[in-house]
C-alpha cells in the first residue's frame, strides 16, 4: 500500500505545520509506503533534524501504524534489500494482508514492494489451474502466492535466503506448500538447474536485468505467456515492442505501473511465444 493521494499528503504536511518550517515543509516526500502495519519513508538530509517529529505524524494520522522506518539506502546486494533508520517502534517484521493473502515479511532481510498489488491481482486473474509457472526472483512470494491459489503449480527462484525462509512460512500461512516448489539459487542458473518446459513465466526484473527476458523465456512452451517487468523511459517503449516481436513474442498488452526515478518508469508486458516455424 502506498500513501500518496493529495488529500493524504496534505494531511500529514497540515499536522506538521508550526513544528516544521512552511519552507523546510515543502521538501517532505510525497509518499510514503506502508507495509503491514510499518510505514517507509524517505527523509532528505536536510529535514534529518524533524524525524521524530515526521514519525509521530505518520503514527498519529495512521491509527494502524506500529513502526515507522527512514530508507536510507536503495537496494543493495544480490539480496536486493535497503538499509533502514527505525525512527519509531522495534521490529522490521510485520503481516502484510494483500487481496486476501496473507505475507510475513521482515523488510530489514527480504524486499516487497506494496506498489505492486494491483499488478500481481491482475497476473494472477490470468494464470489457470493446473499450469505450470516458473517465477524467477520470487522474493517473499507475492506473485508466487495468488498463482498458486488459482490451482497451477508454481516454482519459484528466490537468491536471497531469508525471503525463500519467508517464502516457505507464507506458502503455510496460505495453505499452498504442496502447489509451490522452492528454490533457493541464482535465477541465471534457472536453465542448467530445470529441464522442464513451463506454461507460464512470471519475471519480475530488477532493474537493469533484461537480458533475463531470453533466458527465462526460453523455457516457455511455444503459445506459452510471459509477463515481463522492466525499467524505461516512456519513449524507449515503440522500440521495446518491435524488439519483442522480433524475439518471437505478440504482445498482447503493455502498461506503465509506477515511476522510479525522473524519466524512468516501471513497465509489464504481457507477451504469448509464437510457434516455431
């Protein structure tokens, strides 16, 4: 769940004033993340000396809200996680409830994006019962988890070990340990270490991956679906297109689904592998 509605923004920028300058006030983030029951924030450096003050805030106008972390760092590692300032509470633990799923995640070891709902919702209302899904860089299993639910068997490939730990816990809390196979390796490695052809690719790349969109993608059965995630200014995208079609994908859909940096967005498509001819 991300906060940044401009009624929200407004809100917290209102609780603040009288406690932070009206010109120090304009430099507060326009959004914050909330994960279970944990807000992330990013607080420049200038506004270092209002963290307490930015963290009560957040708590008072978030009635649900038990810990309160500064990122100070973006994704680092093969783990793929951040650094974080507790400015307020004790765990980096928490239970993120997502379209009826249920996710134990500890956000200091293992990364979700919550900004991401939607997106997995809308992957899962695709994939079928008794498919056969491979999902590389599965993390704690918010894509892994509505696949499986929707009856398909799913294999997912987590690098990082404490999210595959997660992983397992939420299969259970879920009630899918026996639709959902485990691996804990590299995602290059996917290719030497399954032999199987898949129905369906889940890829949520991180940033600058693309080359796993072949890789993966070879695995997939002719008529098979790729859902593909990566990183782009918008005008890249006519050409990303004619690019996939080349590789032997139609595309059946494409959308932006949220900024990264200025010009840079995140973007999925939806691609079917033609038969070979």
């Amino acid at each position: 769940m991300t906060y940044s509605r401009p009624e929200q923004r407004m809100s917290l920028k209102t609780d603040l004033h009288g406690k932070i300058p009206e010109k120090e006030l304009e430099k507060l983030p326009n959004r914050f993340d909330i994960i279970g029951d944990i807000a992330i924030v990013v607080i420049p450096e200038e506004l270092g000396k209002y963290k307490p003050e930015i963290a009560s805030a957040i708590m008072q106008r978030m009635g649900n809200i038990r810990t309160v972390l500064n990122k100070t760092s973006k994704l680092e590692s093969d783990h793929r996680v951040a650094d974080f300032e507790i400015l307020a509470g004790e765990s980096t633990g928490t239970t993120h409830r997502e379209f009826g799923f249920v996710y134990r995640i500890d956000v200091k070891r293992s990364f979700f994006n919550p900004r991401l709902g939607f997106e997995r919702k809308r992957i899962a209302s695709q994939v079928k019962p008794n498919e056969s899904v491979l999902i590389p860089f599965s993390g704690v299993g918010p894509f892994v988890i509505p696949a499986a639910a929707t009856g398909a068997d799913v294999v997912a490939v987590e690098m990082n070990p404490f999210a595959c730990l997660s992983l397992k816990e939420n299969c259970k809390l879920n009630k899918l340990e026996e639709k959902i196979h485990i691996i804990n390796a590299d995602a290059s490695h996917i290719p030497k270490m399954i032999k199987s052809e898949f129905d369906r690719a889940i890829i949520p790349t991180p940033y600058g991956m693309d080359h796993f969109l072949e890789k993966i993608s070879s695995m997939v059965r002719p008529r098979g679906d790729v859902h593909f995630y990566t990183f782009k200014p918008r005008e890249d995208i006519p050409g990303l297109i004619t690019r996939y079609e080349n590789m032997g994908f139609d595309v059946k859909f494409h959308r932006r689904c949220g900024n990264v940096a200025p010009g840079i967005s995140r973007w999925v498509f939806d691609l079917k592998k033609r038969l070979q001819t």
